[in-house]
C-alpha cells in the first residue's frame, strides 16, 4: 500500500463583490427621522437596482431607531437616529467603481467594502479538487516507479480540505477627492462623479486529498 497527499493551489480573479451600505438619518422627532430614512434608503435601493443584473443581491440586514439623550441627570430625549444596512453582491466587476462613486455621493451614507470572493457553487473548486486528486495519482505512481513497481488500485480517497484566501489587496486609487474604505466622503459634485480605479483581490483556493494505492510487489534483485 502506498499513502500520498495531493495538493493543488489556484490563483484566480475574484467573480463577486460584497459592499454594506449603512444609510443614516437624525432628527429631533422620531417619526421624522424615520422618515428621512425611509427617503434615503429608498434613493440608495433605487440607484442600485437601475444597475439590474450586473447586482446579484441586495439585502437589508438591519435597521434600527435610537433616542439619544441629553448628557445630565434629567435623561432628556435630545432627538432620535436611525440607521439602515444593506448588504450588496455586485456580479458585473466592471461597473463596481462606478457604483462605488455614485453611492459615496449621498452624504449620510457610509460604504464598507469592497470584499472579493467567490461564488459558492464556482467551477475553481472542482478544479482545485482535480488538480489535487491528479497530483495524488502522480506522487502515488512516482514512488511505485522509484521501488520498481507499479501502481494497481485506489483503496481510499478522503478530501481533506478546500480553503479560500485573499491575496494581499493592492492598493485601490481614489479619484476625485473620494476617500474609500471604512467611510465614504463624497466629493465636490460634478456633473458626473468620477469612478474608482480599482484592482480585483485575487482569490487563492487551496485543496487537499489523501488517497491510499495498492501496488503490486517490486521485483528486488536477489543476492
């Protein structure tokens, strides 16, 4: 028997990218901040969705609706925020900078992205787990060949893992005054805002295997 571990890592482009968008709102009435919000998410939602299939989701993830008070002992209502999450998968990567730039221009808005990866059902997976399963059949046969013998049968494949990371980012180029990351500033408005120059993080995809082989006893020399 002859045990082995075959290995495949991957390097590709990212296909999808996940931003959240939290939409804010404050006013000294709670029905009117409420409002306002309601006003800003329903802008921000509209804007997305003319983009029609190059988004692949939007989700609200959370809202939420807060008195703040007053610093002191009274503990008096000085007005209310509210804040609503949405969470966007952009499929078409090529629109991605420009829809960065046009949400970064609504001045209550704060982006946090992008984050590059995968779809769960991407053909790289089957790849990587080919690739891991021949490097396998390879190492298997290289050692039956190194002992004058040869390989006759599979008795065990387990997978034993398929992981994906991020490649260190490179750095994205703001253009325009926009500042991307954490929070997004809007710039002095043009006619049209200008769009991210913005380099896909390369997604690294790793699998493993174990396999065990039967082979057929080597012909050693006799002495």
């Amino acid at each position: 028997m002859i045990s082995v571990r075959g290995e495949a890592t991957l390097l590709v482009d990212p296909e999808v990218a996940d931003l959240t968008v939290v939409i804010i709102a404050q006013a000294r009435d709670r029905r009117e901040a409420f409002e306002r919000l309601v006003k800003r998410n329903d802008e921000v939602l509209s804007l997305v969705r003319s983009y029609g299939d190059s988004i692949d989701r939007v989700e609200s993830t959370g809202v939420s609706v807060a008195p703040e008070l007053r610093k002191g002992k009274d503990e008096k209502i000085r007005s209310y925020s509210g804040a609503v999450r949405v969470r966007i998968t952009v499929a078409d990567l090529a629109i991605l900078g420009e829809l960065l730039a046009r949400i970064a221009e609504f001045e209550a808005a704060t982006i946090d992205g992008p984050h590059w990866r995968l779809r769960t059902a991407s053909p790289v997976y089957r790849e990587a787990r080919g690739r891991a399963v021949a490097e396998a059949v390879t190492r298997a046969r290289d050692y039956a060949e190194a002992i004058g013998s040869r390989i006759t049968g599979l008795i065990e494949l387990a997978d034993t893992g398929l992981t994906t990371t991020s490649v260190v980012p490179r750095m994205a180029r703001a253009a325009g005054g926009v500042v991307f990351g954490a929070r997004a500033v809007p710039a002095p408005a043009p006619a049209e805002p200008p769009a991210l120059d913005l380099e896909p993080q390369q997604q690294t995809v790793y699998a493993t295997v174990e396999a065990r082989f039967q082979a057929a006893q080597p012909d050693f020399p006799t002495t």
